[in-house]
C-alpha cells in the first residue's frame, strides 16, 4: 500500500493551502478539541514498608467520575494495568475523578471488601477542568487503607458503537482497542482512514481505531511480534512481512495509530495498552518490526517500557527505513503551515523527540537492528536516498552507534515493506530471537 509521508504532505502545502483548506481547518478543530481534554497521570508501585511479597505487582490503577449532581455513587470510567509498577495516564473528558490503586493479586481486576487499597488525596474527589493536567501523583500501595465495599470494575474495553456506550464516560481506554481480533482487510485499516488520521486524529481515536489488534486468539505457545506501520500507515503495511513470519513459532501483533498525535504521545500509550496485553496473556518476550516513522514511535516505547518495568523484555527491534535524524520537509511544515500538525513537530530535526531518543540508559538491552533502502524510485525527491528519507537520517550516528546490525537493500521507502531480500532480512533476523 502506497504511504504518503511528510515530504508529499508538504509538497502539496508548498502548492497551495488552498488544495489542504478543508484538511487544514479539520485539523485546527481536532487539535483544539484534543487540547481541552484532562489528563491524570503518575506513577504506581510499593510503599517502602511494604513486605518483599508486596513489592511486585500486577497493580491496578482506576479511576471513578464523581456523580454530576454530586450524589449516589462514583462510577468507574476506566483502568491501568501495570506489571510491576511504574508511570500511568489517563486521557479523560473534563469532570470531578477519584483514583484509586490496588494489587491485582488474582488477576482479575477486582478487590473484595477488606482488601487493600491506596487512594490519591485520600480518596477526595480531583478537580480536573477543560485541559486539565494533573500529574506527578505519586501513589505507593501500603495496605493502611482497606475497602469497605467491594470493587470489580466492570468491561470498558472496545465498546465503541455498542448499546448503551454512549452513557459511559469518554476515556482514552474505552475507545482503545486490546487485542482486538479482526484481519487485514478491515475496513478500519483501509487507506483513506490512515491518512485521515493525520488531519483528524482524535476523529481516528474516539471512532475506537487505535490499539493492538490480533489476527487470531493469543496462543501462549507462540510468541508475540508487535508491528508498527509508518506515517499515514496501517497494518496492512505488513502484508508482506506476515507471508515470511514463521507463523507457528510467532504470532502478529498490530499497533495501529493516528499519524497526526505527538509520537511521543503514541509511544506512551502502546507502552500502556502492550504492558495491559503482557500482564493479561502471560507473555515473556516481545520482537518488534517498525517502518519508517514507526520506528521512532518503537524507540520511544522502548524508553517508556524502561521507566515500567514492564512484564516482558524485548529481545530485539528491526526498523525499516526509519528518519532517526528526522526529516527537513517535516520543519517547513512547522515553518509554513498555519496549522502544525504534531507530528511534524516531532518529526523535525533537532526536535525535542528527537533528540531524547537514545540517552536513555536501559533501552540499549534491546537488540537493535537497521534496515535501509537506496532506491530513490521515480519522482523521488534528489536529496533522499529511498526517495523520501536521507541516507543521513536513516543512518543517523545515535541509531547506528546502538545498532548491531546495518543492511541496506536497493529498494525504495514503501518498497522496503516488500522487497525479498528485506523480508529475508527479518526473518533472518527473528529466526535468531531466543526468549529471554
């Protein structure tokens, strides 16, 4: 499937705004509407007197909106699964909250009156207005506070469209998905929804289209590879790399996201929704496989999975033709468009993304490994290499510096996605992946 990157979106801008007018005002209302969204966020793990058997996790944190009329009871809007500890979030509409945090010992999300608990600002009700941030809230599980009444949070997950949905609470997990089963040809992946999610991404997130999506149950005796497609990109983008994957030693896992979010953004919540699939599925290990922008959103996951503790170590990364240098298109986007689109902040060179990618300490035990292409391809612009990123960027010093391997292949951006001596290079590459 044909990828639009950054360099056409601009080409196009560098024409005439008229051509994007409508694209353009989408997105100033999505990003003005994704800014007046209220965010709680933190981290979760033992109090310092707790026992060593109270040290580990699973730990949940939930979080409850208070009732409008400020009677009855708090109603539970969504949840946080966390292996062992570590940073949460929230994407919440504005409202009055309660957060509490339990140790999920049973695996089911439930916690019988007497148990253990810990409430934030003890158990009082958070004010959290239009662009609300509450964050830093730091909240140690000690077992001094006990339930009085049972807690079982109910199913929030992939209820988008389903009878009495619209009455729940808008969270950013009830519209994710978890593991959702579907196939390739869903219309949700079709190529006119991946590109519109850079103009409208949160249209792409409250329709319920971001998360892991699976193509069949998880089977416990393979092992997950997780997939992350590039800008304007979908899962099937991997079409190719599905018919090489030793299917009855691996099984693909799909983060599916809108093009237009800050990736940083993207990268903190396929570290949040992976860490719930881990805990759930029991899983040991976890390949990954990016393409182009995909590869920084990985990398940012992996950082991210560094400050959790997450359940399972990523053994190795393969990123196909990934810009780690960014891409200069992407900083006249943000020089000359009226309406910035995040991303394209990101993607910038020298941006703040950017350049946090790699001194992380942590990530780097995760085997790294690039794939390139240098066929510029016709109509591909002088300066790249592949006809959309720089030679430069692709083999950016950090990246290759962490790198174990570099393989270039005499393909373009979106052939890498198809090329037989690129797909024999991942197999290759995963045929190799023992769990750790």
């Amino acid at each position: 499937m044909f990828v639009m990157t950054v360099v056409r979106l601009v080409a196009v801008l560098a024409l005439g705004f008229a051509l994007a007018g409508c694209s353009l005002l989408d997105a100033r209302e999505q990003l003005a509407r994704m800014g007046g969204a209220c965010v709680i966020s933190g981290t979760v793990g033992p109090d310092a007197t707790a026992s060593e058997a109270g040290r580990t996790g699973p730990y949940v944190v939930a979080v409850f909106r208070e009732p409008v009329a400020g009677a009855g009871v708090p109603e539970p809007v969504d949840h946080v699964v966390s292996a062992q500890g570590g940073s949460w979030f929230f994407g919440l509409e504005p409202g009055r909250y309660r957060v509490l945090a339990f140790r999920d010992e049973e695996g089911d999300r439930a916690q019988p009156a007497g148990a253990s608990v810990q409430y934030v600002a003890g158990g009082e009700a958070l004010d959290c207005g239009p662009g609300g941030r509450l964050t830093g809230i730091e909240i140690r599980v000690n077992g001094d506070h006990r339930l009085t009444h049972p807690v079982a949070l109910p199913a929030t997950r992939g209820l988008v469209g389903a009878e009495g949905a619209s009455d729940l609470p808008l969270s950013l997990g009830r519209v994710t998905a978890f593991g959702a089963i579907t196939h390739l040809d869903d219309p949700r992946f079709a190529s006119e929804v991946a590109r519109g999610s850079q103009w409208r991404p949160l249209d792409f997130v409250m329709d319920g289209y971001a998360g892991v999506y699976f193509l069949e149950p998880h089977d416990p005796t393979r092992t997950p590879v997780l997939f992350v497609h590039g800008m304007n990109g979908s899962p099937r983008d991997f079409a190719g790399l599905l018919e090489v994957l030793d299917r009855e030693r691996y099984q693909p896992w799909f983060y599916y996201y809108a093009s237009g979010l800050p990736l940083q953004s993207a990268a903190a919540h396929l570290a949040q929704v992976v860490e719930e699939l881990e805990v759930r599925h029991g899983v040991k290990s976890l390949p990954v496989v990016a393409h182009s922008m995909g590869g920084l959103v990985a990398r940012g996951f992996l950082n991210e999975r560094a400050r959790r503790e997450a359940a399972a170590p990523v053994p190795v990364m393969i990123t196909l033709s990934t810009p780690w240098a960014g891409h200069e298109r992407a900083q006249q986007g943000v020089d000359r468009s009226p309406v910035v689109i995040p991303a394209w902040r990101d993607m910038a060179p020298g941006s703040d993304f950017l350049e946090g990618l790699f001194p992380l300490p942590g990530a780097g035990a995760t085997e790294m490994h690039l794939v390139f292409g240098y066929q510029r391809g016709e109509g591909g612009a002088r300066a790249t290499a592949d006809g959309v990123v720089t030679l430069a960027s692709m083999l950016h010093p950090p990246a290759q510096r962490e790198a174990a391997s570099v393989f270039g292949v005499a393909t373009t951006h979106a052939g890498i996605l198809s090329h037989p001596l690129a797909l024999e290079r991942v197999e290759e590459l995963l045929s190799r992946v023992e769990d750790r």
